[in-house]
C-alpha cells in the first residue's frame, strides 16, 4: 500500500536550503519515493492550519518511507534541512 510523507517547511536559510533541494532528488529515487508535491501554491480552505512550504512524499509503503527517511544517502540532507529550515513531517498510509 502505497504510504505518503507530508511535511509544512518553513524554510529560516534559503541560501542554504537551496542546496537541500538539490540534494533530495537522487535519494529519493533509490528508494522509489518521488515527489507528488514540492511547494507549490497553497490556499488555506477550512481551519487554521497556515503552512508555509508544503511537501509531499510518495513511497511504495510506509517501511520503505522509513528506510528513506533513515538512510546513509539521505543523512546529509536530513542534517542540511535541520539546520536551515523548520519542519513539521507526518507519514500516512494510502488507500487500498
């Protein structure tokens, strides 16, 4: 079952971050993860809820998001985003 990753970015080193950017695309792929959003226009229908830089994830499962999230090829980048932007992440499984 497919499993997504959603994240609310607010990015505090966009200098910096831009180099995050780059970093993600190829890690991505070996874990069969892509991209289903990445910062584009959002609008605030209902609730509070003001995110900032929305990112979307998808996987083929939620242990394969997993094994992204914690992988030797991602950790580089996960430690440039700590360190240049404020992340909210959540993971949700698909449905059947």
């Amino acid at each position: 079952m497919a499993a997504y990753i959603i994240c609310d970015i607010e990015i505090t080193d966009p200098v910096r971050y831009a180099n995050y950017r780059q970093l993600v695309p190829p890690t991505l792929a070996k874990y069969d993860g892509r991209f289903v959003v990445r910062g584009g226009a959002c609008e605030t229908l209902e609730g509070a809820w003001r995110p900032q830089r929305v990112i979307v994830l998808e996987f083929p499962s939620a242990a394969r998001a997993k094994e992204w999230l914690d992988s030797p090829e991602y950790c580089a980048a996960r430690a440039l985003r700590h360190s240049t932007a404020k992340t909210e992440m959540i993971l949700v499984e698909g449905v059947a």
